[in-house]
C-alpha cells in the first residue's frame, strides 16, 4: 500500500473512531474502562463530574483515540492559545525527583520555570530527576469571581538586563506598572541591604533582591505570576548525562567509550548554555495558569490540571532533546511515546 493510502487509511480509521459512541468503545483493563466511562460522561453533557483521580486511572492511548476533537499537536496548540498559554513559548521546570502524580496547583508554593532547558537541568539531580515542558498562562486572572473581587488581578514583569537571579537591583520596573520592584510590592525583604551589584551597566553598592524574595512577596500580596527575563540563573547541580537502559554490562567497551564520551560533550554543551541569560517565571498556580505542553486542551475538562503526562526523566534523552535547536514538537512527542511517557 503506498503511503497516500496508508494516510488516508489512518484518517478514515481516526474518523470512525471520532464518530463511534461511547458504549461501544472496546475495552481490554480497568484502565481502559475507565477512559470509556470518561468519555461517555463527557457525551452526556455531564464532563464535569470527572475528576482528576479519574483522569489519573483513565488510559491515555483510549483517551486520544476516542476523543471527538482533533488531539494532533496543531489543534492542541490551537486550543490552548485559545485558553490564555503561549504555545510557542518555552518553560521547563526542574524537579529534584520523579513522582508518579506530580501537582503544581498550590497558592503558597511557587513553580519556578525558565524558557532555558540547561538552567531547568541543573535543579534535577540523578536519574530520578525530572524535567517539566510547561505551558504558562499569564497576565491577570480570568476568573469572573477574580475579577469581581480583585484577586489575582496584579502581575509582574520585569526585564532585569543580565543581572543574577540573587542580586536583582530592586529599582528594576514593572513593564506594565512602570512601578520598580520595590513600589510594586508592599513590602518585599531584601537578600542584602548593602550588596555591590551592577544596575543597568553601572556598578552599584545598595539593597538586592532575588527571585526567592520576589517570589515570597508575590505569595504574601497575592500577585499569582511574574515574568523575569534577562536573569542569570543557576541551580545547585550540574548537567549528567545517562544513556537510555544505563550502560549495562552487555556493552563493549568500545560502545562505552562512545556513548562516554557523547555524555561528556553533551554535558559540556549544557553548562555553557546554563550560563546564558534567559527568562525565569514564577507561578502559584490556582489549578488553571500551568498545563503540561502535551495535554489535550479539551475545553470539555478545562477544570482539570491535565498534568498526568508532562513528567520526563531528566536522566534519558528529554534535556538532550530539548537542547537541540531544530527538535519539533513531534519530535518530542514521538521521544515520549517511546518511553511510555504518553
């Protein structure tokens, strides 16, 4: 068969699959019983009573495939530009390990991402870590209940022009506000009151702040999201890297040497990236403002997290992947499918 009719094929497979009712989707497992049960509330109208537990339990593959929207990585993105993300910007989150059920959702603990995969790399540590391709929401809250009270309603962007993330002058502005960091917040404590730092080129001796202080600050006033770009960042571990499989004794040592010396040049690769300036975000998620890149975007389930399938390990090829200046979204994908990550 060529491979316009296998496409073809596989399209006209997708559609039958798309139009088929949710009682006659066939099931193997609890798993797969529970995608249908899912599925069959969302047909009724009723999607609203699925729960994340549920999503946790349902098959993802049933998911995908039985799922009346276009679940293709266009429409995805489509859809959740719609929701208030940015697609086409990136935001990786560094996790020291690997849970199974990994939640962001909290208003006291803030989820740092930086749009630089090598920063992201070095808050992992061994080959539990983890790293998190997110989708960021910005801006104010939409919630209609937000806007009537007015929470959530403040954010902070600031460009901080190449300075380190624990010696930010707080005279840098609010690109929105003009306000500097330290009239934006009502009270914010400095890392350091007299800290000889550099302010816009100039060498300057005063108080600092850092993104933990800015991030405390947004915590104690309410402010669920700031945007910090141009900082220097650095977490406490460096860049390793671990072949899939490990290096296992069936390896020559041949083999060894290689894939040795791959690691190291990747890992070489990855510090000097690390050291460059990029843009840092700082979220207290309210269950809605992070999404994993690879989640449906159905807006049937758009009170659920939909986190169940962002969590990579570090330890294989994902921070590998993600340095590569031409990976695509595809790529990507078909890399998680082929460690069972989606």
């Amino acid at each position: 068969m060529s491979e316009g009719r296998k496409r073809a094929a596989a399209v006209a497979r997708n559609l039958l699959e798309m139009l088929l009712r949710a009682d006659d989707i066939p099931t193997r497992n609890d798993a797969e019983e529970m995608a249908k049960r899912i599925l069959k509330l969302r047909e009724e109208g009723r999607a609203n009573e699925v729960t994340e537990e549920m999503m946790e339990q349902a098959d993802p593959s049933v998911m995908a495939a039985y799922t009346p929207i276009d679940m293709s990585t266009d429409a995805r993105m489509e859809r959740a530009g719609l929701l208030g993300f940015r697609p086409d910007e990136k935001s990786y989150h560094g996790a020291v390990d690997n849970p199974e059920r990994h939640t962001f959702d909290s208003d006291i603990t803030p989820v740092y991402t930086s749009d630089n995969p090598a920063v992201s790399n070095t808050y992992t540590a061994g080959e539990d870590g983890s790293m998190f391709d997110l989708l960021v929401k910005q801006g104010p809250s939409d919630s209609v209940s937000d806007q009537i009270i007015g929470k959530n309603q403040r954010t902070l962007e600031v460009d901080v022009d190449g300075t380190s993330y624990h010696v930010i002058d707080p005279r840098f502005q609010d690109r929105n506000s003009g306000d500097a960091i330290m009239d934006f917040f009502d009270n914010i404590d400095a890392e350091d009151r007299s800290k000889e730092h550099w302010f816009k080129g100039e060498h300057s001796t005063g108080p600092v702040v850092s993104t933990d202080t800015i991030a405390y600050a947004m915590r104690d006033e309410g402010v669920p999201h700031a945007r910090i770009e141009n900082v220097r960042d650095r977490g406490p571990y460096s860049p390793r890297a671990h072949p899939l499989g490990g290096f296992g004794r069936s390896r020559s040592f041949e083999e060894y040497k290689k894939t040795d010396a791959e690691n190291r040049e990747w890992e070489r690769n990855m510090q000097s990236q690390s050291r460059k300036a990029s843009t840092d975000q700082i979220t207290f998620d309210d269950g809605g403002r992070l999404r994993s890149r690879f989640a449906r975007f159905d807006p049937e389930f758009s009170h659920l997290k939909n986190l169940s399938a962002m969590s990579v390990p570090a330890s294989v090829g994902m921070a590998q992947l993600l340095q590569s200046g031409d990976v695509t979204r595809q790529d990507i994908e078909d890399y998680l499918k082929s460690v069972g990550a989606l």
